[in-house]
C-alpha cells in the first residue's frame, strides 16, 4: 500500500498544529531538520518536534538533513519521532546509528543524495527498515522533480527485492500528480509531499488524490508482480 507523508516544510509555521490536523488521514508528517550546514537552510529541531508530536496523533517521520547525525539522531527519537533518518554522506558510523535508532523503537532511515549511488550501501540494508531517494538537492521544498533519478529508484528496488527485505522505498522532491506514478512505477511505496498538499485547497483530499494515484501505478508495476 502506497503511504504519503506530507512534508511540513510546506506548511505554515506559525499553525503547525493546525496544519497537522489539516493532512489528517496521511501516514506520517515528513519533518525536514536542516542545520545550514549540511544543507544550506535552517529549520526546525528537537522542542518543535516534541510539541508536533503532543499535537498530533499522526507519526513524524523526521529527515535530517544535518552534519553529526550519530550524536543527534538518537535525540529525535527520544522527542517522539517514530521514524529517524539520517543522511549516509554525513554519518560517521551507519550501522550503528542505525541499530541505536531502531533500540530506542524507532524505524531507521538512510538517505541518499541524488549524486550518492546506493550500491556501496547494499550491505547495509538489512539495518534499515527505509531508504530514502532524494529527487531533489535537499535543503529547499519546491523544486523540480529530478527524473534522472528513476533508474535509481528502480536499482534501488532491485536490490531489496534481491535479499527479500521488507524494506519501504522513499522518495522525497517534487513529489506532484505530475511524477507520483513514474516514482511509484520504478518501485517506490513511500512518498514526501509537500507543496503538492499544502499548497492545494484541500491537503486532505490531496493526499487521498496522491496515494490513489500511486497504488493505482505501483499494482501494474514490474516490482508489485513479484509481491
């Protein structure tokens, strides 16, 4: 089943609450953390998402785009997050990470830049419960979608299915009606979108909308076949 996760990075700051309860129905609230050193833009961090998770019922999903993920990760998950990821260029030491995020009961997440290939990270996992394919520079929402990564996305699929990992597949970036289908053709089930739900009169039924849209496209998929 395709999830959607609106990316609160769209929406309005000084009603987070509100706009939490407006997308309610989602699977989780993307959270983008970004230090401005990392990524070149400065967000939210560790009090923003302890009150985003006393004002919701709906799960955080919390992307750090940060340097020093090995020593704030964990942080998150102590603030509520019920899904942590961390940006393979940054962590020092993945595996570990991602075991300490996963024992403190959160789902583990590594991210990849486009440029950042995901086969040297095949061993890696089995220590993951997602992987995220950014389909954009992180650091700013409202870009266009990059479909050079769609190979990606699919060799990406290619190797979960190769060690029959029940693995979601992330993609986050320009995630719109326009590209929901080719993300979720090439073997993604979980999608980040942002202005494509707040910036419609409806987020709600901009999110129905969108995961329609990509379980209609993932059922004819080649990689669903398989499933």
């Amino acid at each position: 089943m395709a999830q959607i996760n609106p990316s609160i990075l769209s929406a309005d700051f000084a009603r987070l609450a509100d706009e939490a309860e407006a997308v309610r129905g989602s699977d989780w609230l993307h959270v983008d953390v970004m230090d401005n050193h990392f990524v070149p833009n400065l967000t939210l961090g560790v009090p923003i998402v302890e009150s985003l998770a006393r004002a919701t019922d709906t799960p955080l999903d919390c992307h750090l785009m940060i340097e020093q993920p090995d020593r704030w990760a964990p942080q998150y998950v102590e603030a509520g997050a019920g899904s942590v990821t961390f940006h393979v260029e940054a962590a020092a030491a993945p595996v570990r990470l991602a075991r300490e995020i996963r024992a403190k009961g959160a789902r583990a997440a590594m991210a990849l830049r486009p440029a950042t290939p995901i086969e040297p990270y095949e061993d890696l996992l089995p220590e993951l419960d997602m992987v995220l394919i950014m389909t954009v520079e992180p650091g700013f929402g409202g870009q266009a979608f990059l479909d050079i990564m769609l190979p990606k996305i699919r060799r990406t699929r290619q190797l979960i299915d190769k060690h029959g990992l029940d693995l979601w597949l992330q993609v986050d970036g320009g995630v719109a009606p326009a590209t929901i289908e080719a993300c979720a053709e090439a073997g993604a089930d979980v999608f980040v979108a942002g202005s494509a739900v707040y910036g419609a009169a409806d987020p709600a039924e901009a999110v129905r909308a969108l995961r329609a849209q990509a379980e209609a496209a993932s059922a004819e998929a080649w990689w669903a076949c398989k499933h």
